[in-house]
C-alpha cells in the first residue's frame, strides 16, 4: 500500500525546504515567493496530499473538531439535535465526531476518553449518566462541555435544557381541557430527569384539576434492556400497552413520555383493534417529524430539537475561543401541538 504523502515527500519533489511547504500549506504569512508557493499547491494536489489535522492541533493547541456523545443515533430526537450542531459547526469551520453511546454509560465515558485522547477539546453531550464524576474528571482536564437534554446540576459546564415539568404539564392539562380523567401515564424507565420532569408535570396537572392519580394507570418500564439487548422505546411502548389492556375498564387516553413511545402504544392498540381516539386518546412528546406522519396524527409536545442543537454548537465554539458571554443555562420552552389522536370526551 502506498504511504500518504508527506511535507517532505512534497518537498523533495519542488526541491524546496519542509518548512517553506509547511508554510505555503498552512496558509502562513510568511512571504514566499508565488510561483514556488503556486508549485507547491500543485505537488500536493498531485501528489494526494492530506493534512494531519490532530498533528496540527497538537502544535497549535486549536481544533477544529467538536465531540457530540448522544445515547442512541436511532432515535430521530437525536437525529434533529445533530442535524442542528452540524449546520452551525459548519458554518462555523467545524466538523463533528458524533459518538453513539448506545444508552451504556461505559461506553459514554470510553467515547469521552476517546475524543480527549483525538485532542479534541470540547463536546456536546447528552449524557445518561446518573452520577457526573465522569464529566468532572474531563472538565478538570480543561475540557470545554455543554450538555443537552438532560440536566446536571453540579457540573460547571453549559446546559441547553428543556421545560419538561411544564411540558408534561400542558399536554396532561390539554387531555383534562378534553374531558379525559382517567389518563394513564405510560414511560421508559425514569432513570433520566428528562422522564421523572415529564412523571412530574403529569402528577401536577391532576392535582391541579382535583383528579385522583391512579397507580395502576402508571406504567414504567423496568429496564431499556431484554436478554441483554437494548429495547427500542417502540416495542417499550407495545409492552406497556399489553400490560396496561390486561384489566377493564381501559383508560379513556394515554399520555406516554416521548412519541416514539406513543408510535409503540398506538400501533399495540390498532393491533388490539382499539381505535385511536374513538376508544381510547393517546398523546406523546417531542414531536418527532412522524408524528405528522402516523395515522391519526399524533398530539405532542414541541420540544425545539435542532434549536437546541444549533444552540449548543454556539455556546460549545464560543467557549472554545474563549468567549467569555456563555450562559450558564438556557431553558427552552414547550408548545402544544395538537393533532387527531386525542378525542374529546363528555
């Protein structure tokens, strides 16, 4: 296989000095005369040269290069967020190294040893993490951190956060403007403040309105895993669907924490033959780009997913370059959106 060909490759084919084609391909300036500066390019390009950006990094101390951890790179959450940091970054002259910690913190933090390791020096992180001694470390280290989606109060990093308490609040409020009072409440496992914020707003919405929460209307999973494999929160969503039709009488809606739950809890119950929402109303949160899709279109929270991403990837260059006017939190705020899966009961 043939070598990458280096500064001195390049230099020995125009007979110049390594540090004069350093110079030329680094854009210094430094004078050098343009036809040899012009010869130089020319090499490169013939020669296929590529330029060690971390070789670059290491001697200029800069990078060029942000890390974006997230917990699963299926989801189109996540999707949305990336999309977002990447338009930014980009215009900005960055490029992103997305890591997928496939919902495994060990995998989390082998991605953040990893991505110092690369000499990159900040990262994007939506960490699942319960404790944050694995941010702490790197933070002590220099690294610049801004976390998203989930919250972590006791890290010095900035946080893009969402008003889950409040969005869990104005979808559960809009099912009792409805006439819904037997609402189940449907989630993955509330091991993340995002989930228990959403639990949270739901409670205080039934309070609120004087209703009585039922226990057995609240459904959540045990665990993200089966036999050691990761459970999409789609067939989470049929699983706690199946749970919840195992005793009459059924509630009259469902809110589950996010829509890829409530694809599961919709697609369970058409397979059950219970129309949605003449049988029985379901409501998600995100609004994921297929909720407009599924049939009924699904009532959601708008949660600004590719703001957020945008935001992020703002605040993560500034510190970066040393900006001194990031934020210490930014908290977006929901909207309701409402769709045809929800039915208005008398």
């Amino acid at each position: 296989m043939n070598k990458p060909a280096t500064i001195y490759d390049i230099a020995k084919h125009v007979n110049a000095s390594p540090a004069t084609v350093s110079r030329v391909l680094s854009n210094s300036k430094y004078p050098v005369r343009p036809a040899l500066a012009e010869k130089i390019r020319e090499a490169a390009r013939e020669l296929n040269y590529t330029p060690n950006s971390i070789g670059r990094q290491l001697k200029t101390n800069k990078t060029s290069t942000i890390g974006v951890i997230i917990p699963s790179i299926t989801n189109p959450f996540y999707a949305a967020v990336v999309s977002g940091i990447e338009e930014t970054a980009s215009e900005q002259g960055y490029q992103v190294l997305l890591c997928n910690s496939q919902n495994n913190p060990e995998l989390e933090l082998q991605h953040l040893k990893n991505l110092q390791e690369n000499q990159v020096k900040g990262v994007i992180i939506s960490s699942i993490i319960d404790k944050n001694d694995g941010l702490k470390q790197y933070l002590s280290h220099g690294f610049k951190v801004v976390t998203i989606d989930q919250n972590h109060p006791d890290t010095d990093t900035c946080q893009i956060n969402f008003d889950y308490a409040k969005g869990g609040h104005v979808i559960a409020s809009h099912l009792l403007e409805q006439g819904h009072r037997d609402i189940a409440f449907l989630s993955a496992p509330l091991d993340r403040p995002s989930r228990q914020l959403i639990y949270q707003g739901y409670k205080e919405a039934l309070h609120a309105r004087g209703v009585d929460i039922d226990q057995a209307r609240v459904l959540i999973s045990s665990t993200s895993e089966e036999s050691g494999k990761p459970i999409t929160e789609f067939q989470q969503g049929k699983q706690l669907t199946r749970r919840l039709l195992q005793s009459k009488p059924w509630p009259t809606a469902i809110m589950a924490s996010n829509d890829m739950l409530a694809f599961g809890v919709m697609n369970e119950l058409v397979n059950k033959g219970i129309r949605v929402p003449e049988d029985i109303s379901v409501a998600g949160f995100d609004n994921l780009e297929f909720a407009e899709i599924v049939a009924p279109a699904l009532t959601t929270v708008e949660q600004p997913k590719q703001e957020m991403g945008a935001i992020a990837s703002r605040l993560l260059i500034d510190l970066l370059n040393d900006v001194d006017n990031a934020p210490g939190e930014i908290m977006l705020q929901p909207q309701l959106v409402e769709r045809k899966s929800v039915h208005a009961v008398t």
